[in-house]
C-alpha cells in the first residue's frame, strides 16, 4: 500500500506545472535616522569620527543648551576629510562602535594651503 501512494505523489508532481515564483510585494523600509556633522577625525580605515550638534532648552532653567555627541560613521570611499560638513545615516552594526554610515558630504571644509617660501 505504500508503494501505491508513494507512485502517485511522483506521478503528480511530474505531471503538475511548474511552480513560478512571483515577486513579493516590496516592504517598505522604516526610516532611518539621519544627522549632519562635522568630520572630526578620519585617522582610522574606513571610518571617521562625527560630531553632531544638538540645540534644546535646559529643563529647568530653559535656557537654549548646545550639546554635542561623537558618532563613529563607516566611510567606503574615505572621502570626507576632517571639517567637512557630512550626512550620516544610522545602519546595522559594522563594528563594536560604528553604527552609522556616510551618506553625503554636505559641505566641503575650506583649509588654508600653506605657503611655501
């Protein structure tokens, strides 16, 4: 009885039409956060050093507050350079401190050449 069943599940699969796969419907993605700073260190490989500003008033006092927070970002091409203003865009973990990723770079840092006598 075995035998019976087992040739009939191969006789219709062999004869069913192929399974084609469709596409799933595209997930949209969360959104992600982004920051604007400026490149502080790009000593190490692939990654740089930002510092991004943040303005809030103080709770009690109510003062404006500036505060600032370095954030580690993964730079591919290494293309940013200390002082450039950048976008970065939160992402995966890339390594125990980098959780960012470059995005842009806004504003490019204008340093004065030295002059050579």
């Amino acid at each position: 009885m075995a035998d019976s069943t087992t040739s009939t599940t191969a006789s219709v699969t062999a004869t069913s039409t192929p399974i084609v796969a469709t596409p799933a419907p595209a997930t949209k993605r969360r959104q992600r956060k982004e920051r604007v700073g400026e490149v502080i260190s790009n000593k190490m490989a692939k990654t740089i050093i930002v510092r991004v500003e943040r303005r809030f008033p103080h709770p009690k006092f109510k003062k404006v507050v500036t505060g600032y927070t370095k954030l580690y970002a993964h730079d591919e091409k290494s293309e940013a350079k200390v002082g450039d203003r950048v976008r970065i865009e939160e992402t995966r973990p890339i390594s125990k401190s980098k959780r960012w990723r470059l995005t842009a770079v806004v504003e490019q840092s204008v340093r004065a050449t030295p002059v050579s006598a």
